[in-house]
C-alpha cells in the first residue's frame, strides 16, 4: 500500500478497503495532530472516526481504554480489568519466566479474560499455552502473519522472500489481503 493515499480527504469505505502497516497510521495520526498511541485498532478507530467527522475521537469512546496506571506487580497481584501489556510488565514476566518471554497473542487473550486471575496464575497459564500445539487464531490486525501462515501451508517449497513478495503485492491490490494462489502470478 502506498501511504500517499492515505489522506484526509480519503472516506472511510475507502480506507477499509486498503491494508496498511501501523506506522503508516501512526505517521498520519502525527500529520493530522491525532493521538499516536495503543494498538493498531486503535488507531484505526481513531483515523476512521477523524476521516468521518473530521474531529478526535475521545479516548473514552475507544473500548477497553483505560486511565489507570501499572502499580507494584507481584505474584499474588490481581491482573484486573482492561489489561494492557505494557513495558512494565513485560518486565515483570521476564525476571519471573526468563528473557525469552514473549506477549504471545494467545496469552494476551487468557490476560484479558481473567480479570480475576493473579500473576502467579498467569505464568502457569503461559506454560501452559506455551507447551500447546494448537495453532493460535490470528486477529484481524495481522492480516500479515495470516497470509504469511496461509501462503507457507500452500507453499513448503518457497521462501520468506518469496512469502513478502507476494503479500506486497496482494496489499497493493483493492479489496481483502488474504492469501490466494493466483498471488504466486509475479514469482
């Protein structure tokens, strides 16, 4: 996707038709005066709202937002309502499991629905999933990793290159990304 085109004159039918990386959200929220942070969703919501009304959305219309602030994490600490991974406790769950620790989207979903849950729960809980083999179910924001996934199982015998190439330009072309074999037409 060229990031030229998206400007604020672009309508928002039209933005959903396009697939593109989240720094190039982030550049436009920058150009436009918008808030830059949270997640991909986010500013999507963000952009969509400003391209309908030509206004900020209000951080409280963004759901799952959250004011409150990260306290002293322990072991028998609640995860509590809303929880948002961030830097602080990444660090918690990296002195506690090792350097290798990763905020896999699996476990962030067991994050958000345990609200009950504590610390201690949680690293079995990454154990867990982490010695599972079920494959995880990539959200609507990859759509990257899906069609990296999906051209792999499609394609044993090509490479990442390859893969990149054709997910290039797939989100160049209008319309969804999802992987197809007529993709493979400019190997």
């Amino acid at each position: 996707m060229n990031s030229s085109l998206l400007t604020k004159d672009l309508n928002p039918d039209e933005f959903n038709d396009y697939y593109f990386l989240k720094e190039e959200l982030k550049d436009f929220c920058r150009s436009e005066g918008l808030k830059v942070s949270g997640s991909k969703g986010d500013l999507e919501k963000r952009i969509i709202h400003y391209l309908s009304t030509g206004k900020e959305l209000k951080e409280s219309d963004i759901e799952g937002y959250s004011t409150q602030t990260s306290s002293e994490i322990s072991l028998d600490s609640k995860l509590g309502e809303n929880f948002k991974c961030s830097e602080d406790k990444r660090e918690f769950f990296e002195k506690e499991i090792g350097k290798s620790f990763k905020f896999k989207v699996k476990f962030q979903k067991w994050l958000k629905a345990n609200p009950d849950k504590t610390y201690q729960d949680a690293i079995y809980a990454y154990y867990e999933i982490q010695n599972s083999k079920e494959k995880t179910e990539i959200g609507k924001q990859f759509q990257y990793n899906q069609y990296i996934r999906d051209f792999f199982e499609d394609n044993v015998d090509k490479s990442l290159d390859d893969a990149i190439k054709c997910w290039k330009y797939k989100k160049s072309l209008k319309g969804h990304n999802k992987y197809e074999k007529s993709d493979l037409v400019i190997l």
